[in-house]
C-alpha cells in the first residue's frame, strides 16, 4: 500500500487474527468520520498541546475530541472510551548531503494534513517525522500504523479517514483561511494604456469619493479607486468595482500592501484574489519602483516617515531593542488573521486576580464538571486559556546552549512559544456575525462581548465580571420648570469624550493642516506628523458636564421641552475601565478615528463625580408617563440618530444601534445599549432595521418587546434587558407588571423598592442560568445589581492601544504593568517595554487603589 510507506514498522507485530480478536470488543465505539463530524487532532480540548507537544496528541476514535498526555486518562474515566489515535510530530535536523548541505527531504509530510509547519524553522535545516499509533485504555497498549492488513477493515478505513479530515476551523468559518493564490489568467496579457499616469508614494484618494484608505490601483489605466468593505474589512464605496464594470480593466492593486515580495492583486472578473507573476512591470508602467517601496498603513515608504512619530511605531515600540519575556503571565498569542482585538483583551482579562481565581484557580472542578464536548463549554475554554497564559507552560525562554548556537549562527530557531487560541475564537464567536468573521473588529465592542457571556455563564458564587460593574446616576431637569428626577443604570464601561477644542497645540495643528493640503495638491510626500495634544482634565471635565436630552419630555409641563442631563457614579467600581472615545462619524457617515496624545494619569481620583442624589430645595418631576401616540404611518417613526450615533462610536454595528434605539422607543442610549447587550448573540444582530405595517403594530409589531399576552406577562424582551442588568427575573417581572410594562419606570420602581430585593426568592433566579453543564456548581446569584463600590482612587495598571484609520481595520497591542514594570503584548510577541505609549491608548484599565 502507498500509505504504508509514511508509518514506521514499530517492535514485532501481533499476528493478524490476534490483532483482530484484541479489537473485536472496541468495535462498536470506533466510528468513521462523516462530513459535519469536527476532528480535532490539531489541538487539546483542555489545554494547548497538540502533535508537536512531548507527549502527542490522543485523538479519541469515538468523539474525535483530542487530548493532551495530561488529560487523556480524564475522558476515559469519563466516558469509557478505550481507542484513541496517538498522533506525534518531531522535528529534526536534516542528514547533512555530500557536499555539506542538507539533503532536501522531507519525511512523511502528508501523514497529518492540517497540522502547520513553524515558519520559524528553516526548511532547508529541518524535516518532519511524524508518527500514529493505536491506544487501548486503560492498559496502553499501542498498535504501531498503518497494520493495514492486520487490522479490521473498519479500523483501517476509520484512522485513514481521521487522518485526512479537514480542520474544524475550515468548515466554521472558510472564509478565515486563505487558500493558495493562483496566477491570474489576465497577468500575461493584461494591457496598460500609455495615458502618462504617474503615482506618487503618498496622498492617494480615491478619485470619485475622496476616500483615503482600501484604495485599489487599477493596472490598465492607473485609476485609483475604493474597494467595498468586504474585501479585506475596510470601508469602501465599490467604486473600483464600479470602474471594472464600465471599462472592462480587470486588474488592481492594493495601495499600501506593495512591498519587495509582491503585492494583493484582485481579479474584478475572475472573482479572487489572484498573483501577478509581472507584478514588477505592471507597476513600474506608472512610475512605482517596487523594490523601493515597504507595506504601511498609509502607504508611506519607511524613508517618508520620520522616527517616533507614526503610531505603529511608537504604540509598537519600533526601533527600540526590546527585551523577550518568559514564564508564568508572560505568553503571547498568535494572531489567527485579524484577531489581534481578542488577543489584547483577553491578556488584560486574565492578568486580573478576580478572573485568574474564578477560572485557573477554579481549573480542576472545571474540567471535572464539563461537558463530554468540552469545546463547546464556555467555562471550559476560559479556563484553558487563562492556564495557557498563566501557566508558563507555553512560554520558556531558550537555552544557553541554543542561544551561544543562535548567535553562532546569527539565525533564529523556533522556541514553539505562545498559544494559538482558535478553539476559544471558534466558540467564544460562534453564531456572531462580526466576531465569528475574519474581519477586524473593535476591542471595546469584544470586551463588552465577553462580558455578557461570563455573566451568562457563572462558574461560581462571585461572578468575576462584578468587578467592572458600577452604577450611574442620571439626573434629568427640565429647563422650564426645573424639576428634577433621578435614575439609575448599570454601566461597565467609562467613556471619556475627546475635547479637541482644548489641544494645546493648535497652531501647530493649523501650520501641519496647511502643509499636509499642499503636499497632497503637489502630489509630495506628506510633512511630519502634528498630533493634537489633549490635557486629560478637559476630557474629564467634558465628561462631567450636562448635555441636552433630545425630544425631553417633561411630566411636569405635559409636553415636550428642552431638558439637560449630567451623570455621577452612584458606585464606583473594583476595576474601572475607561474608553477614549476616538472613533466617531463624519458628515457622510463614514468611520474616522481622531490622532491625539491625552496625557493619561498614572494614578487617577474621580471621588468628586460620586452622586449626591436629590439636594435639598430640588423638586421632582412628576411620575407620569408619556402619552403613547401610534401614527397612521409606523413607517414614519423618528429614530433619535444622536444615540445612534453614541452607539455606534461605540463600535457597535449601525443598523444593530439603531434597531436598538427603535425598539427601545427613543429612551435614550442608555436603554438602547442594555438592548444591545442583550441581543448581541443573535443571527440578526446587525441586520437592517425592518419596521413592520400598521396592522402588525397592532398585533405582533410589539415582538420587539415581546407581545404582551393574555395573562398580562411582560414582554420577555423587556424581563431580558433588567436581568442583564445583575437583577432578577421575578423582580423584572414583578416591576413591569406595577409600571405597566413601561422600561425606563420600571427600572426607577426596582431601585425605590430595595426591600422586595431583599424579599425574592433565590431559587427563581436559577432558571435564568444557561443550559451548561458547569451550572451544577455555580451557586445562587446575589440580589440586584452586583456592584463592589468603594473609593474612587485608582491606579493604572494596563491598556489596549489601537494602530489604524477605524475599528474596522488596523491592529491592537496591550501594555500591562506586572511586577512594578510595563510588558509589551503583541500578539505572540511579548517583551518589557522601554517606552509605553501611555497617551495613545484607546481603553485603559485602572485598579482601586485600597483606602
């Protein structure tokens, strides 16, 4: 057989009738893998081993679910299974040939088809030896492959057809893999219009929309146009594909990948990206020189840029030596294609004392409680994780003996350090339909992502998440007869608004404007950046004042009026994290992020902004609700777009903000956010808003809400948005039902009626819990929101820098503060950082400094 010759022979084998008889009582456990059946034979379901790892990887004939040589005796007390793959890579060095070079060879390289090769090994040193053995529990034994006579039929066809399957990965989500490039049909022959265009190394925009990022250069006639959003998740108009369509030119370029090596080329007619074998040519037709040109976001060459001043460079920490750091907290995580957002929120969450006990300390009883598919259990892959990045086990520093032979050598040998979380990133995005892509996306919008599911999913009495969580007072007045009322709402998160008209810089700002619109006129590299310097106290006095409340209300007048609002921490949280509100919307609704440096405090007190409640000599507005007023076309609705807006500069999709603001009937964006929150999981997240007929108002069009029944219960979506709030469902339940289900006095009924909090029985509670096998240690949740108030002192001790134009494109890096000095994580890269760029964070993480 040709497959016999990829298996090494193994000690004397059994004869075949014995073999056969040993595996007559297995039988009826060894399955073969059918298509939809997921093989995991690339990674643990418990911990990041994997073929490369010491002991292999066992690979269960039954479940295909794959364990490490440390939790494989686990799933066979748990589920009896008795047959299971072993599966084992090395890599070794290359017999060295006649004339001193390696023999090129490579041993058994299409035994395990999905298994990566290190890019970091040289492969004209190095080969792959790879080895697959049958194990029967609980004695060990081990049958050396193929046997392929020796063995039943079925085994054989079972072990062949496992060690062909595909990646999990693949089929979740095809779109994340990129399949090998084939050269275009059009390459050789493609024509280019002698029309005298020439393009500068800087200053692109695209020629119908003034767009200045995803630009495509058109290789037929030189055109520089914008792509469409989906093509590598940046924003775009399609005007590229536009221009195709009217002329026929059928190759582009993207501006800003041109490097030595090549460039991303699209085919308009093949419908790919494709390669350009004379790619060389084509562009040196309009004057670029690609061997002069280097990959930047903004399509700079490396000699246009002046030192320190790009913020790749200096929230990266370019240019500096940066020292490696090894152990226990200090593993990198690679980056699966755009994943960097999770990368960078995920290190901050578990570098957090409440998170590393809840998951890593509870570890043992998390394992032992899983589900038998532990790969689709949330607890489950949190803990791994934070053991992969906690552990050490995944981060080792080289040896001597391999450093003195590195430095030798003056090359680079893989140390096979850092995890690769792509089971956590299939699950933790499952069915989302940002997350679950291989777009870039926000990391605030993930934070907020991962919160909802710990809160989802409780592992123990005390919720980790409770230590971001605090409560906000709201105090409304209406400006004509200034009555006040004072509200309530959870909040996780502090955003902090950016107030430009406070740059200390501005004339600087004003001369670098009048020099960068001259350079762009004159088609001349761009002058040296002027960021825009912001004092930190003018964002937080901005934060501190009152702002209009559009289309108020007011119970005391009976009628609309002009009211203004301020917010307060009525808590203040164990953790405080703080969001710099950077991106938001120009006039044609495009996405733009605002380059500033705000002097971040190191230590931060907010105690002046705790609430203070109603003060004497102020009145209250009235209780009374507004009228409900149905128009004779639903159609015609308002949605109040200023919190669409605060949504969006969120970063949460625009048509998901506004369906929430349309659902939540133009309450404010703090209602529309706790809508959010608590329907981010579902299919049609961001689908466009559709508003149904009149006759559907009536009868079902209130099923945003959910339709009040014949027993008067309230909407379920309404019982919903109070419970993601850390209150409990017959609490919700029993105030929508004394407000007459109206949300916003709801929520104002729980917080003046404290006793009934008091009063709820506990064991209701339990029927919210998700249907997860790790409920069965999870203990009763505490009544009402769940806050850890206490002093408003805090120190900073981590935040998440962005690289990049929007939250739909760029990279993330994360600096945190262990052991009394600031760590760099990028992504698998981790190192003590000399210059933490602590003023162009996005999201910065502050710990309570103890009374």
């Amino acid at each position: 057989m040709q497959r016999a010759a990829l298996f090494s022979s193994g000690d004397a084998q059994m004869a075949a009738g014995d073999l056969g008889e040993l595996l007559v009582p297995y039988m009826p456990t060894i399955r073969v893998p059918k298509s939809g059946d997921r093989v995991y034979k690339t990674e643990c379901a418990f911990s990041y081993d994997s073929p490369d790892s010491e002991g292999g990887l066992y690979v269960c004939m039954n479940t295909f679910l794959g364990f490490g040589r440390e939790h494989i005796e686990r799933h066979y007390r748990k589920t009896g299974q008795c047959v299971y793959l072993h599966l084992k890579r090395r890599v070794i060095e290359k017999v060295p040939g006649a004339s001193g070079g390696a023999l090129p060879k490579r041993r058994n390289a299409k035994l395990f088809l999905d298994l990566e090769t290190n890019s970091d090994l040289n492969s004209d040193d190095f080969e792959y030896e790879d080895e697959a053995k049958l194990v029967l529990f609980p004695d060990h034994y081990e049958i050396p492959l193929p046997n392929i006579e020796e063995l039943p039929a079925l085994v054989t066809i079972a072990c062949d057809a496992l060690l062909s399957a595909k990646s999990p990965y693949r089929k979740q989500d095809p779109d994340s893999w990129e399949e090998e490039l084939q050269a275009s049909k059009h390459a050789k022959t493609l024509v280019q219009l002698d029309n005298g265009v020439r393009i500068p190394p800087s200053g692109w925009k695209c020629s119908k929309c003034d767009l200045r990022e995803n630009l495509w250069l058109n290789l037929t006639d030189g055109s520089v146009l914008c792509g469409k959003w989906f093509f590598d998740g940046s924003g775009g108009n399609g005007h590229a594909m536009e221009h195709y369509k009217e002329t026929g030119y059928p190759l582009a370029v993207k501006l800003g990948t041109i490097t030595p090596d090549g460039a991303d080329v699209y085919s308009f007619d093949e419908e790919e990206p494709v390669l350009d074998p004379h790619i060389a040519k084509h562009l040196a037709h309009f004057g670029i020189d690609m061997l002069q040109m280097q990959v930047t976001e903004n399509g700079l060459r490396d000699n246009d840029i002046k030192p320190r001043v790009s913020e790749w460079e200096v929230i990266q920490e370019a240019g500096v030596k940066l020292k490696p750091m090894y152990g226990p907290g200090y593993t990198g995580m690679k980056n699966l294609g755009n994943s960097c957002y999770l990368n960078a929120v995920m290190q901050a969450i578990f570098s957090i004392p409440e998170f590393q006990r809840a998951y890593v300390g509870n570890l043992p009883r998390i394992f032992d409680y899983s589900p038998l598919d532990p790969t689709q259990d949330f607890s489950t892959q949190m803990a791994k994780l934070g053991h992969g990045l906690l552990s050490g086990q995944y981060s080792k520093p080289p040896m001597k003996s391999e450093l003195i032979e590195q430095v030798m050598k003056e090359e680079h040998k893989a140390q096979h350090s850092g995890i690769s979380p792509q089971m956590f990133k299939a699950f933790i995005s499952k069915g989302h339909p940002e997350f679950s892509s291989n777009r870039q996306q926000d990391a605030l919008e993930f934070f907020l992502h991962l919160i909802n599911l710990v809160e989802r999913n409780p592992v123990g009495s005390e919720n980790p998440s409770d230590v971001f969580r605090f409560l906000v007072e709201e105090r409304t007045q209406c400006c004509q007869s200034r009555k006040v009322r004072y509200t309530e709402r959870v909040d996780y998160i502090m955003q902090l608004p950016v107030a430009m008209e406070a740059a200390t810089n501005k004339d600087e700002l004003i001369a670098y404007e009048l020099k960068r619109r001259e350079a762009e006129a004159t088609r001349r590299p761009l002058p040296e950046l002027v960021r825009a310097k912001i004092p930190f106290r003018a964002c937080l006095q901005a934060f501190s004042e009152p702002s209009n409340v559009e289309d108020f209300w007011s119970s005391a007048l009976q009628a609309k009026s002009a009211g203004v609002k301020t917010s307060r921490f009525a808590s203040f949280p164990e953790y405080l994290v703080v969001q710099i509100k950077k991106f938001t919307f120009g006039l044609d609704w495009i996405p733009k992020k605002l380059d500033i440096s705000i002097d971040m405090p190191d230590f931060l007190d907010i105690n002046h902004l705790r609430a203070r409640g109603l003060q004497p000599g102020e009145e209250e507005l009235p209780d009374i609700a507004p009228p409900i007023i149905i128009p004779d076309d639903p159609k015609a609705l308002d949605i109040d777009e200023c919190s669409v807006m605060q949504l969006a500069e969120m970063g949460f999709p625009l048509e998901a903000c506004r369906k929430a603001v349309y659902y939540t009937g133009n309450m404010g964006a703090e209602v529309a956010f706790n809508w959010i929150i608590a329907h981010m999981e579902e299919p049609d997240f961001a689908e466009p808003l559709v508003i149904p007929a009149y006759g559907e108002v009536a009868s079902n069009g209130a099923d945003a809400f959910g339709a009040v029944g014949l027993d008067n219960q309230p909407p379920e979506e309404m019982v919903a948005i109070i419970i993601s709030m850390g209150f409990q469902r017959n609490l919700a339940i029993q105030a929508l039902k004394a407000t007459n289900n109206n949300l916003e006095r709801g929520l104002e009924w729980i917080f003046s009626h404290p006793e009934l909090e008091e009063e709820s029985e506990p064991a209701l509670d339990m029927i919210d819990m998700d249907n997860s096998a790790n409920a069965n240690i999870a203990e009763t949740r505490s009544e009402g929101p769940r806050v850890k108030d206490g002093s408003g002192r805090y120190e900073l001790f981590g935040f998440i820098s962005h690289m990049g134009t929007s939250t739909m494109s760029g990279h993330y890096v994360c600096h945190l503060k262990k052991e009394g000095r600031w760590v760099i994580y990028n992504d698998l890269r981790v190192c003590a950082s000399e210059r933490p760029p602590k003023d162009l964070g996005y999201i910065y993480f502050y710990h309570r400094i103890p009374s």
